[in-house]
C-alpha cells in the first residue's frame, strides 16, 4: 500500500487542489497519467499489486457494546410516562424514508370476500411525525395509518394536508381538550390549519428581503403535554 | 382516539398504531458490557417510557459492538475473504438472505457488509432482523448522514457551460430547469476539501479506527444476549480482522482521492474552453472520473455500477465497454485503469469507448 501511496505522491502535482477553486489548469504529462492511473511507466508495463503489509495480531482491544435504536410498537400515548412533546403541523420530512427492515400486517378485502394480508414494510405504511418524549428529542413518536394504505401506491408514505387536518381537528384535538385543564389548552393552537400558518410565521413575516411566499423556513413548533 | 376512528367517515384511520423509533443513541449507551449498555438506556428514559403500554410483540433494538484497538494510529479492518466465508456459510442456512458487500477505496483490502434476513428464515424468526459490518472509518465523512458527493445534480458539472446554455435557453422544459453551475461548482469543492481535511486531521491525530458489527433483534432475543457478553467479547483481534497503520491508510486515501480528483478538475477545464462536438466525449470522461472518485475514499457497491464494474455489458443488442474493475481486483487487488481507455496525450477516449455509449 505504502508503495503505491509513494507513486501517487511522486506524479502529483503539488500544487492541486485549492481550497474552494475548482478546475486544474497546468499540464500533466501523458506518462504522469500513466503512472497515476493505470499504474505503469516506461520501465515497467506491470501495475503493482495492492500488498497489505501483515501486522502483529497479539495488540490488545477493547470491546465495547451499545444501543443504537429502539423501535416499538405503543398501544396509546400513555407510553410516554413523563409527557411528550407535539407538533400539530408535522414535517413530512421527518417520515421514515430507509428501509429499517421492519414489517406490519396489513388486510386487504379482496373483492372475492376473501381476505388477504399483507407484510408491508413501516417505510412504505403512511404515517407522520407526531412529537418526541419529554426526555430526548432523539426518543420520537410516529403515528401510523395503515388503513390509508394503498397496494398501488406503495412507496409513498406521506400524509395529506386533509387526512391531518381530520386527525387532528376531528380526532386528536377533541380528545386534548376533553382531557386538559384549561391552563394548558390556552397555550395550544387549536386547529391543524393555524399550527401549519404558525410554524411559517417567522419565516414569511419577519425579515426584509423578498423570497417566495409559498416558501419560507419551518420553526419545529412543539407543545408539551402532560404524560399525568 | 379509537372512538373517533370507527365513527363514520374516519374509518380510514381505523387500526392506528404509534411507533416509537429512538435512535442515534450509540455515543451515549457504550459500556463494556450489553447489560451495562441497557442499563444506561433505562438510566436514559428516567422513567419516561411505559413499557406496558409497548406491543410485547414488536420492540426492536440494535446491539452494536465495537472492537477497538488500544494503540494510537492503529485501523482494524475485516478481512474480505472471512467476510464472504462467512456469508457463504450463512446463506447455506438462512434462504432468501439479502447480502451486500461494499469494497473500500477500489481495492479488496477490507469491505463493509450488509445481511437482511428473510421474514422466512430462522434467523428472522429468532429475532435477528438485519446485520451490518462496518469500518467506522466511514465516520469520518459523515456529516449527519450527509455524505461527500451526495448532491445527484453535481453530474451537470459534466456538461460543457454551452450546452449548459443552450439546455437553459431551450424552449418550456428549458426555463423550468434552473440549475446554477457556480452553485455546483462549489457543492463539490466543498466536499472534496471537506474530505481532504478529515483525512488531513486523522493523520495529524493519529486517529485509531475499529471494527463495528451491529445488529437488528427482537427485544426476547436481545434479553437471552444481555448476559453473555464475555462468550462474545474480544481481548484481542480476532482473526477475521487485521491491523494497518492509520497513517498509512489516510495517506493512500488522500492520494487515490486526489488522483481521481485531479483527472476530474482537469477535464472540467478542458470542458469548458472546448467546441460542442468535442463536448460530449470530454462530459462522458468527467462523469468515468466522477465515478471512480466518488469510490476512492470510501466504502462503494461498484458491483452495482456496470460501466465500472464489467469489461463489457449488453444492453439491447448493443456490447457497451466498461472499465472490468471486477477483473482488475481479482488481479491487483486494485482498481487500475486499463491503458487501452483513453489517450492519456490528447484526453479523448481511445476508439472502443468513443464510440461506445458508456459513461452517457
């Protein structure tokens, strides 16, 4: 290895690259190419072979162990003990977009009468962003929709603005103001359509210079809820 | 919640189910031990999580393991071969596994694996869900999972700034598509200093670098592993790994990135001082050395990038050449350019390529 870093080191220009400039100007030799590419020059037609040298294999280690994710299926929002904390106009660009390997049954009524089940990967269920818990923002909570899952369409899992706006004007919204006291309901915006116009306030309405009114940076609202 | 979802009309949100998905925690959950590391998880949640509101039937975690060395400027590889000897004899037990290995810096040095188990094997039904094997070397590009090169339209660096133009100017498609060049020009320099830099400061820092092996289970099979972290520890390396020198590692990557680099910057000049019908050929070369630099850094499926990887692929009827790195490895154990590719003199492909459409 060392030698093949010492000809690249040998036919390299010195003075390349720049910081921040991009394109290189001077003459390189077709021999310098040679070399740098295809690994030969005149005394010899033969590319090195790549050797890594054999080192000592009694140095000591450590072995170290973690946690890198937990991925859970919660029943209710009672899971989160100490409160979390929502947004009520969720970003799509949180939605879970990888492959996480994970799948959940989906029925399917077949116009037979049948009914079949589907393994559907979480990535491709719809499902948005809800919040996190109130120890770490690194702890998030998604809600799942299943029953917007469609067969033909399987590798968009986002939302509608409308199907939000139902579960949260009609479904989620109700529900806090049933269960919390007025101290706190106070400080909630109260429906999905002024959380999506709040999360863009500062962005559209503060500054001088003139951008896209569509546009315009988020602000990740969240309001905490109490897990008592 | 459910009331609302059976009532009529919202039925469609009938069978609703929230997902809890925490991640990113393996800086702050190390510890010696798989018990010592759920202890600090709990010791995390204070209490915030109630498990029994959890599905007992679907809570994932992933394990990570690290084996690191103690030395200063040391770097733990796997070794390729043990990778695929061991991917032969899990496959031979596990049928429909998804496998992907990734080889490092166009060499066959070292590699990164990836295993998905399918849902119909043993492995899947145990628990084990998904495996990776990875050099956290590739850390040090990693900027919050965005990578170097990342941007896919920094391909348009390959048109020469005429028929830039004229792609612009061109009717409705035209005007709709607003790419600025200069904007591009400095989304790849960024990450090419940007790489520079980070190997620059390893070696400056004699940075170590282990061996990563991290894995998808099911929560009853990470209790049956929580105690038994000593059967699966390692006191020294074990022997499908081996050492190298970090300094010696980051000088060669610096070096193979440069060079690829250098061949890149040198076409991008060419390109744009060159007439339209020379502009093709010279865009087709940005885009070979575009591909072969965007693979000599880091970890790379090159398998999946068929003008790199065979020497010739059909397409239709059409044979279209390719660079037959997959020969070059098996060979040099290193992604050596054939002669026969280019003119190294006047910087035109030599007749096969040239009038092939590879690299279109």
């Amino acid at each position: 290895m060392a030698r093949i870093t010492q000809l690249f080191n040998y036919h390299l220009p010195i003075d390349s690259p720049e910081p921040e400039i991009f394109g290189y100007s001077r003459r390189i030799s077709s021999q310098q190419w040679s070399s740098l590419l295809c690994g030969i020059s005149s005394g010899c037609l033969t590319p090195p072979v790549l050797e890594m040298p054999i080192q000592d294999l009694s140095l000591a280690t450590t072995t170290t162990y973690d946690i890198d994710s937990f991925i859970a299926k919660a029943k209710c929002l009672s899971v989160a003990s100490k409160g979390v904390r929502i947004q009520f106009s969720p970003s799509c660009q949180k939605n879970i977009s990888s492959d996480i390997h994970l799948f959940s049954k989906i029925e399917e009524k077949l116009p037979s009468g049948k009914v079949h089940i589907n393994q559907v990967p979480l990535h491709h269920i719809p499902h948005f962003y809800l919040g996190h818990l109130a120890s770490s923002v690194h702890l998030t909570l998604y809600v799942f929709l299943p029953g917007l899952w469609n067969k033909n369409v399987t590798k968009n899992s986002y939302i509608s603005n409308h199907h939000l706006q139902q579960w949260m004007d009609i479904g989620f919204i109700p529900a806090i103001l049933q269960h919390c006291p007025a101290d706190v309901v106070q400080h909630l915006p109260l429906s999905f359509t002024s959380a999506s116009m709040n999360i863009f306030a500062r962005g559209r309405e503060l500054g001088i210079q003139e951008t896209r009114f569509e546009s315009g940076k988020r602000q990740e609202l969240h309001y905490f809820l109490s897990g008592k | 919640m459910i009331t609302f979802s059976e009532r009529a009309g919202y039925t469609h949100f009938q069978e609703m189910f929230l997902l809890m998905n925490a991640k990113d925690l393996k800086l702050q959950l190390k510890s010696s031990s798989i018990g010592g590391a759920w202890e600090l998880f709990t010791n995390m949640l204070e209490g915030d999580i109630d498990f029994n509101c959890l599905d007992e039937r679907f809570q994932f975690l992933d394990l990570g393991q690290e084996v690191s060395c103690l030395e200063k400027s040391a770097t733990c590889f796997f070794r390729t071969c043990c990778l695929e000897k061991r991917l032969w004899e899990i496959r031979k037990s596990s049928p429909g596994l998804k496998s992907t290995t990734y080889s490092w810096a166009l060499t066959t040095a070292t590699a990164n694996q990836t295993l998905a188990y399918s849902k119909c094997s043993s492995q899947y039904e145990n628990g084990l869900i998904y495996s990776q094997l990875y050099s956290p070397l590739m850390s040090l590009f990693d900027a919050g999972s965005t990578y170097p090169f990342q941007n896919s339209s920094l391909d348009y660096l390959s048109l020469s700034p005429e028929i830039f133009k004229l792609w612009q100017s061109s009717g409705s498609g035209g005007e709709r598509f607003q790419v600025n060049l200069e904007k591009l020009e400095k989304s790849y320099t960024h990450s090419r200093d940007r790489v520079l830099l980070a190997l620059k400061a390893a070696i400056q820092h004699k940075r170590s670098f282990g061996i990563r092996q991290e894995h998808r289970l099911s929560f009853q099979l990470f209790n049956s592993l929580k105690h038994r972290s000593e059967e699966i520890g390692f006191s020294q390396l074990p022997s499908s790994c081996y050492m190298q020198n970090s300094e010696e590692i980051c000088h060669f990557l610096y070096a193979n990135f440069l060079r690829f680099g250098l061949a890149l910057e040198y076409t991008a000049i060419k390109l744009k001082a060159c007439s339209v019908e020379q502009s093709h050929d010279l865009s087709r070369i940005f885009r070979m050395f575009f591909q072969l630099q965007k693979a000599s850094f880091s970890n790379t499926l090159l398998q999946a990038q068929g003008n790199l990887w065979n020497s010739q692929t059909r397409i239709g009827e059409k044979r279209v050449p390719g660079l037959g790195l997959k020969e070059k490895l098996a060979i040099y154990r290193f992604c050596w350019l054939a002669s026969s590719v280019m003119d190294w003199n006047k910087w035109v492909f030599e007749k096969i390529f040239s009038q092939s459409i590879a690299f279109n």
